[in-house]
C-alpha cells in the first residue's frame, strides 16, 4: 500500500513532463500493466479499499482475538502475514535511505526503538509527498532536500522559529528567542482579577452598541450586583446565580451569544459579491503608525474605524504564564494608516471598539480567526459582526498551503519573518524587531482581501456561490462562544488517551491525582498547566511511581519551579497511589512480560497471610462462574461454595495437609477465554505452605522470585511446566481409560442381545414334557416328577377325587401329575418327642387355629399331607416348624 503511494506521488511529481511530450505518452506505458498514471491510480485505490475492508474483517482485540489465537492455523498465518508486512516495511524504509526495521527480537526496547524507527521513517515519506505535491501544484519552495535520518549531520536545531536559511545555502543563522525572564507579571496590574474558577464563562459584555434586539437586563445592571461587599472573592459564575436568586430572575440566554440574533440576520450586500478592483498597499516605510496604550487615543481610533468600510485586525497572544492566556497585542490596520494597542494597559476600556467592531456595515479582515474570536470575548468582552477570514477563502480557493506568510509571498511576493511568532509579548517595551512583526501581519491584509474575493469569483466562473459559501463560513466563526475550560473527574481520560499509553490500575491513579493536582495549582497561581507541570513529565512520574521525591526529581528535565517547591506533595500522591491494589489479572500480565510487579511496603510486624488489617474493598471478588473452583485449598485464592451465599473472604478446610494433592475434575465441555485467563491466573501463584519449609539456613529473596534472570525464577519455571506436562499426562491416561470402559460396555450389549435372539428358538419346559409324554413310559415318569416339582400343586380340597382332571394335552395321552401321598415323607419327621414345660410361642399362638375333626378322629397329621412348602402351625419337636396340611 505504501508502495502504490510512494509511486502515486512520484508520478504525480513527473506528469509535466509527461504531458510536454504526448506523443512517447501514447506509445508508451507508464507502468508494465498500466497505461497512464490514472489507470494505477485507480488500481491502487482499489487494492487500499480492498486492504482496508480486509483489515475491518479481522477479529477485533479482546477475547475475540484471543479465542481466535488459540488456534494454531491462526497463529501461523498471522505470523506469515507479520513477516510479510515488516519485509514490505523494510524495503520501503531503505527505498528512502531510511534506517531499516531491527530483526533483533530479544531486547527489552527492542520493541519501542522498532517504534521510533517506523515514526521517523512516516516523517521522512510524508515531507518528501508534501514536496512532490507543491512542485505537482507549481509551488517551487527553496527548501534544503530532506536527508535521511540515519545520515543527517550533527547539528543543534531548536525548532523552526529561530532558524533562517540563506539564499546560497550555506551556513544558516540562527537567532535567540525574546524572552524576558524577570519581568513582572502584568495579571497584577488587572482592574478585574482574571477568573480562574471551575464554573462555566459569563459574558463580559454589558454595553450592546449596534443592537437589534436589546441586550438583557441582567447584564446591563452586572455592574452593580458585582459591587456588593459581601460577593467579594467569589467567582463571577456564582455571583450571577446569587444575584438571580435574591432578584428571582431567570436568564435563559445567560450563556448564549450576545449578537446571536444580529448575526442570523445578517445579510451580504451585493457589493461585496461582486468583483472588486484591487487597491495597491502601501510600502511599510510610507506608511506611519501609531502605539496606542492611552484611553484617549483609544476613543481616537474607535472614532476613525467607524468611518471606514473595512480595517484588517489581528492578535498576539501568550499562553505560557497564565491559565487562561493573555491577549498581549492588537494590530489593526487601514489602507492608509498602522496601529498598534497595547491591550495589557487597555484590558479594562477595550470593549469602547465594540461599535466599530459590530458595525454590520464595516469589514473586518482576520486570517485565521477561530482563536481571535474566543480571545476578544475572553479578555475583553468583544465581539465581530460582518467577519471575514482569508484563511476560509484560501481554502476555498485549494492552495497549497493556507498560512499567512504563503498568501503574502503568493499575492505581494513579501517573505515573511516568523523569528518572532514564539516570542514573551508581554515584554514592554516592544523591540523595534517585534513591531514590525506585528504590522506585517495586518499591513498587506486588505490587499489580500481583495485578490481572493477576485479568484473566488474568476474560480467560480463569475458566480457568487463560492464567495459566498466563504461570508458564511466566516459568519459561523463569528458566532464561535468561548468555553472556559473545567475540571471534571473524568478530565484525566481524554489527556490519557492521548498518551497511548496502557497504564495499570496504580500508574492510572497516580496519573488522575497529579492532573488534579496541576489543575488545581495552576487555577490558584495563575499559570498554565505545561508551566507547573507538562505532560510528557507527568506520564513519566505516574509510569515509574518513584518511592522517593529524588525519583520525582529525577522524571523532570528540567525540573518546573512549583514541582521543586511541591516536592512532597507530589511524593504523598504518588505513594497514594502505590497503596491502591492492583488486579490479579494486570499481575499476571507483568509476569508473563518478565517484569516485576509492583507491590505494596511489606510491614515485618505482620505475617504475609495476616489479613485483621485488610478491609473488605481490598478482596478481590470472582464469581463462580469466571473461575474454577478448588474445594481443600488453604488461603484459595477461589471462594468456595457454602450454602451461605452472604459469606465473603477466605475459606479453609479444618482439616490441614501439607503438599496435598487437590483433584482436579476435568470438565468435557471446553472452557471459555475468560476461564481460561483464569486457570492461568491462578497456576501463576505458587504453594502458600512453601514458606514452612525448611530452608537449611539460605534465604530466598521474594523479588528474586519474579526476577527473569534469577535462577530461582528459571526452577519455578520450569516446576511449571513439568506440572502442566503431568496434568497433560494425566488427561491422556483418563481418556484412555474411559475409552477401554466404553469398549467394554459396547461388548457387553453385544452378548447380551445375542442372547436374546438364541433364547428365541429354545422350547419353554412345558413344550419340553409334552414331547417327552409321547415316549416311553418310564421317561414319561421321570420327566413327569420332574415337571411336578416346578408345577404349582394341585388342591384336594377345591377339587373332588372323583373329578376327572383338566389337561391341555389330547385324551389319550393325559398329563398325570404325581401323587405325594403315595411318598413316602416319615422321613422329614423324625421322632415325636414329648410336650416341653418350656413356653413355646409358636405352639401358643397356633393352638387356637386347631380345627375339630369330626367322627371323633384324633388330629394326627399322616405323613402323605405334610408339605415342604408351608410353615407348621403346630411345633413337633423344639421350635421345628410343621409343615401345613393339604
């Protein structure tokens, strides 16, 4: 991609020449496969469009990228793909004599010099495309060709404000930067204290000259209401909202723009949409100017603007020694006449020039006017009506560039001297250096003025459309409020944004307390917020979390004069800050980087598992559903299930084993990215009792433990792995076996149907007698006893003796059953022995039971009626049961 630019602006560079000569053109390709520079431009947006798409398609960084990652087809191709983007890189790079990507992988800052490597690569392309361009557009500039960064000539080069190149190219000159270091403060000579307070901006206004629609009663008497004793040292933006309290009223337009409602009816006349003549500027040594720092040469020049049709106005301001920054100077010029206010001795009586300034019947000229505007209304409660901006214009217009000193060389060919543009305006009195600075940028205004308003209309074909599109656009800017700017508890994360940086949960508390801690100094001193503390210094103090105040010291290069004096301050945030406890998984992540991680001063009056001074905010909580549970781990770092859902902090078995081995139920299903991220969380801590064990007189460091090059660090390691190779093992050898098992039922199910289906063709034992009662006799016989056992007995008592018995075989061949009283039984019962005195309950509870015989027959049981089957309910010997008559 960066290829098809790099050719893109080469052959941009080259369409003159391409053009001159029409003929080779048309016979000729530009490219092999290309016919012109458009055709490739074409394809090479078309392969950017495609690259991005692809690019949007790739999973997003979180637990999709992870998920995806475990993937090993996944890793291997992002791997191919990383080599072919940094081989693509590389070559760029030593196209452009640039110094090539490092292969060194193993340095700690390998990663960062890579980083700074690519940037410096990014600047060397992008200023030498900026060059091709303008030389596309006919801009020549005599700029010095922009070497390579590894091959540059050792020089001291500041910034671009002090440095003037020479025609020849040779030596360039260098020029010290204005600044006066002990001068005083101007904010102290201020009749109005500047309002640095954390409320929002009231406007200044109190005076609305050249009103269509009145100014509101509430600011005309602000004036009043500000003066009462007892409002003193209290912000403006509370003073209004007491004063509307005590008087009951309600402004709902409190915050809104004064001219709001002039400047939405505001019409462009046809003069100025039509083609102006030019009108020459004068020479700067024909024209005369004016310094005015007086009130009556202020009223002056407020009369002399009201009489003109247009004036050109610009400011210089400083920023570096106030919070809110100061307008220092205003330039106005006409076409005859240069002036110059001292706005710092004028600050109280500068809104006198609201009447020339909203005067819709006057021009004023600005170049760039988007901070202007919010200045005039910030420090002297001024306002623009019937704006114009040469900056919107030259947009329009799609120069090559659109600052002030391109318009002066592209319209009045005049180099101007930006030595100046960063220089202390506060310094009274004005070198002769910086005044001339100051008129060049309002002197040669007007002129410019009226080219642009002239190729607006010829770039536009004589229409007024795009002339118009540009007093609309300024009209906008006009209508711009100032915001002050105010402190918030989320203010930190937008500047630590802009850092890109990734701060743990200890470095981004330190961060928020040092940024409140610089706002709110700044607001009490009245000075900027890169004066007490900047913010590359900052992001240093809060990355290192320095334990001593020489640390802090030592973050700033050099050493801001507040952050000297508040040294201890600083020290207290910052150690604020190491308290806070960090989350496991950012522990984690610093000992997977290699790196230690910070932790809280140990107290030696305490043991490491005494937790009587921890409080509850400092547990961390898991849910059961992130982490797995381990049910007999001392000090489980996992809460474990109890039927008290309200129970919180540690929970031990009562029983206490050391090196016991936990059981670890593997689950089937597959786990989730975050129970993964967990399980590994949790394998990083090592065994609590491992301190209880002897240690033969060697004492072991505990941040050589987390140390990448220590020797203990590399056992730990690699105890680690050997136990997630054994947990490996045993998954293997669990699989296998239910892999046996299930074989194993799979064989059984087998047999067991087998079985079924032979059992289908065996003959019950019933079908089996009756096809043995067609044989022999004695067969017959024996089979029949055989039968007449597992048959269920025949009742003489229900069935006559006379009664022929049911068979469900044919007559002739009758199933005959065999009759137990032609057995002979005597032997089953033994001899009869005499009653026994003792108390025999079986006796006692069947005697009742006896039954009369009749015809005087004695209950003497035969033999033949005794069954084998029934309990006696009668006892013949001992507690011997008799068997049940028939």
């Amino acid at each position: 991609m960066m290829d098809s630019a790099k050719n893109k602006f080469s052959s941009d560079s080259s369409r003159q020449d391409t053009n001159s000569d029409n003929n080779d053109e048309d016979n000729t390709e530009f490219i092999s496969g290309y016919k012109d520079v458009d055709a490739f431009v074409k394809y090479g947006l078309g392969a950017v469009l495609s690259a991005t798409k692809a690019s949007v398609a790739l999973p997003q960084a979180g637990d999709e990228f992870d998920f995806y990652r475990s993937f090993p087809g996944f890793q291997e191709f992002c791997q191919s793909q990383a080599d072919k983007l940094l081989l693509c890189m590389s070559q760029i790079m030593q196209n452009h004599n640039c110094r090539s990507l490092m292969r060194d992988r193993n340095k700690l800052t390998g990663l960062e010099e890579r980083f700074d490597s690519v940037v410096d690569s990014n600047d060397v392309i992008l200023e030498r495309v900026g060059i091709l361009l303008d030389e596309a557009d006919g801009v020549n500039r005599s700029q010095q060709p922009v070497m390579p960064v590894g091959f540059q000539p050792p020089k001291i080069v500041v910034s671009s404000w002090n440095r003037k190149g020479s025609g020849s190219g040779s030596r360039a000159e260098t020029f010290r930067l204005l600044h006066a270091k002990n001068i005083t403060r101007p904010q102290l000579k201020f009749k109005e204290k500047a309002d640095n307070s954390n409320t929002p901006f009231i406007p200044k206004i109190f005076i609305k000259p050249n009103a269509v629609k009145p100014l509101p009663s509430y600011f005309t008497s602000k004036q009043i209401h500000k003066e009462r004793p007892e409002d003193h040292d209290v912000p403006a933006a509370l003073v209004d909202f007491i004063h509307q309290q005590r008087t009951q009223e309600h402004v709902d337009d409190m915050f809104a723009h004064p001219y709001q409602y002039e400047l939405d009816h505001l019409t462009t006349p046809e003069s100025l949409l039509s083609k102006p003549e030019p009108q020459m500027y004068k020479p700067m040594a024909d024209t005369s100017c004016s310094f005015v720092d007086t009130l009556e040469d202020l009223v002056a020049l407020n009369e002399k603007l009201c009489r003109l049709s247009e004036f050109a106005v610009d400011l210089e301001h400083h920023s570096y020694r106030s919070f809110l920054g100061l307008t220092c100077l205003m330039q106005i010029s006409t076409r005859e006449h240069d002036y110059i206010i001292d706005t710092l001795e004028l600050r109280s009586e500068m809104y006198i020039l609201n009447e020339a300034f909203t005067d819709p019947s006057i021009v004023k000229v600005f170049h760039g006017a988007d901070s202007d505007v919010e200045w005039l209304q910030r420090d002297f409660g001024l306002y623009v009506v019937n704006l114009f901006d040469t900056h919107q214009a030259s947009r329009a217009l799609n120069l090559a560039r659109h600052s002030l000193d391109h318009l002066l060389k592209h319209f009045c060919n005049v180099d101007s001297d930006k030595r100046y543009q960063l220089a202390d305006w506060r310094i009274r009195p004005l070198p002769e250096e910086m005044v001339q600075y100051a008129r060049t940028d309002t002197h040669y205004l007007l002129y410019i003025y009226d080219c642009v308003r002239v190729q607006l209309l010829d770039f536009n074909h004589g229409q007024p459309g795009l002339l118009r599109s540009v007093w609309n656009k300024s009209k906008d800017i006009s209508l711009k409020k100032y915001v002050k700017p105010i402190y918030t508890e989320e203010s930190y994360l937008e500047l630590q944004r802009k850092q890109k940086k990734s701060f743990n949960t200890q470095q981004l508390t330190a961060f928020r307390l040092l940024f409140a801690w610089r706002d709110k100094l700044a607001r009490q001193e009245d000075e900027s917020t890169g004066y007490v503390l900047p913010t590359h210094m900052m992001s240093k103090i809060s990355e290192e979390l320095p334990k001593e105040p020489q640390g802090i010291i030592a973050c700033c290069n050099p050493v801001p004069p507040l952050v000297r004096q508040q040294v201890n301050e600083l020290h207290l945030l910052v150690q604020e800050a190491r308290n806070m406890p960090l989350l496991k998984a950012e522990i984690a992540a610093q000992k997977t980087k290699g790196l230690t991680p910070i932790k809280k001063p140990e107290v030696t009056l305490f043991g490491p598992h005494d937790t009587s001074r921890v409080s509850e905010s400092n547990v961390p909580h898991f849910s059961a559903d992130e982490l797995p549970v381990k049910q007999g781990v001392l000090f489980s770092d996992v809460e474990c299930k109890t039927d008290d859902d309200k129970t919180s902090g540690l929970i031990a078995p009562a029983r206490i084993t050391l090196f016991e081995e936990i059981e670890e139920k593997t689950e089937q299903t597959s786990l989730s990215t975050a129970q993964m991220k967990a399980r590994r969380i949790i394998e990083a801590f090592e065994n609590p009792f491992r301190m209880y064990l002897p240690s033969d007189g060697v004492h072991v460091n505990q941040n050589a433990k987390l140390d990448p090059s220590s020797k203990i660090f590399e056992i730990s390691k690699r105890w680690k792995l050997k136990s997630i190779e054994q947990q490996q093992k045993e998954l293997e050898s669990k699989k296998k076996a239910k892999e046996q098992v299930k074989k194993v039922a799979e064989e059984r199910n087998k047999t067991k149907q087998s079985y079924q289906e032979s059992l289908q063709n065996v003959a019950t034992v019933r079908q089996q007698a009756a096809e043995f009662s067609k044989g022999d006799g004695l067969k017959r016989g024996r089979v029949a006893s055989e039968v007449g056992e597992s048959t269920p007995k025949v009742n003489k008592k229900l069935k006559p003796a006379g009664e022929p018995q049911k068979t469900e075989a044919p007559p002739p061949d009758t199933f005959k059953p065999f009759d137990y009283s032609q057995s002979d039984l005597k032997v089953f019962a033994g001899n009869k022995s005499k009653d026994n005195t003792q108390f025999d309950p079986n006796r006692q509870s069947h005697d009742f039971k006896k039954k009369k015989i009749p015809g005087g027959q004695k209950s003497n049981f035969s033999a033949g009626n005794r069954s084998m089957s029934y309990l006696a309910g009668k006892s013949q010997r001992g507690f011997r049961h008799n068997w049940p008559k028939r």
